[in-house]
C-alpha cells in the first residue's frame, strides 16, 4: 500500500520527529482518561519558520475492527509570526469502549509524515 511506504517511525527516545503516545496501558470501560500526543518529548524538535510540526492527528482502532476512529486532528499554525511558536502537543480526554491501539501521524514541513501506535487494554 502506498501510505505505508510514506509514513516513517522509529523510536520516540531516539528520534524527533515521532509522535509521543502518552496514555494509560489499561483503564476500565466506564473511565474518562486523558490521552496526550506530542513531538519532541526526549529530543527536541526545531519549531522556526523553516522547520516545524504542522499537524499532528490521534485515532483509535478497536480489536477486531476494520475502520479507525479518529480522536483529534491538531493544527500547529504560529510558527514565528510576531515570534509567536506552536508546540506540537494536545490532549484528549476519551472513554473508549474495548481493547484496541491508539495510532498517532505526524507532519513535519521537511522530513514528511511519521506513525506511532500504542496497545491499550480495557480491563
């Protein structure tokens, strides 16, 4: 498929670019939990007007499901107009009803779209 070959990944810890899945690995059914999705976590990642995260999206499949859910679609748009900068970090709070993955995208101005995925398990 077409995509896959596009999305990039790699480690969090060693690479900048990643999207950071900040989740809980387990939480019961009728939990509101807060799931946090950002870049540049352990190694930073340039955020001037010619290098930047400009969006990054969150999205949920459920096991044994075909179609992913999406969670949240994040716009980073200051990028040093008036020396204003967007840090590429949101949250979410959500009650997810099974067991399933939670799949985050990433686009970086220069170096393209970057994946990271994250098991949760609802007890």
């Amino acid at each position: 498929m077409i995509f896959d070959s596009l999305i990039q990944t790699g480690d969090w810890k060693g690479e900048k670019h990643v999207p950071v899945i900040t989740a809980p690995e387990s939480f019961s059914k009728e939990e509101t939990v807060e799931i946090k999705v950002s870049i540049g976590d352990a190694i930073g990642h340039p955020n001037t007007q010619e290098h930047y995260i400009s969006w990054i999206k969150l999205f949920y499949i459920q096991d044994g499901q075909k179609f992913l859910i999406e969670l949240g679609d994040y716009q980073f748009s200051a990028h040093g107009e008036g020396e204003v900068f967007s840090e590429p970090s949101a949250s979410v709070k959500i009650k997810l009803p099974g067991t399933g993955k939670l799949m985050a995208m990433s686009y970086c101005n220069i170096h393209g779209l970057w994946g990271n995925e994250q098991a949760i398990t609802l007890k």
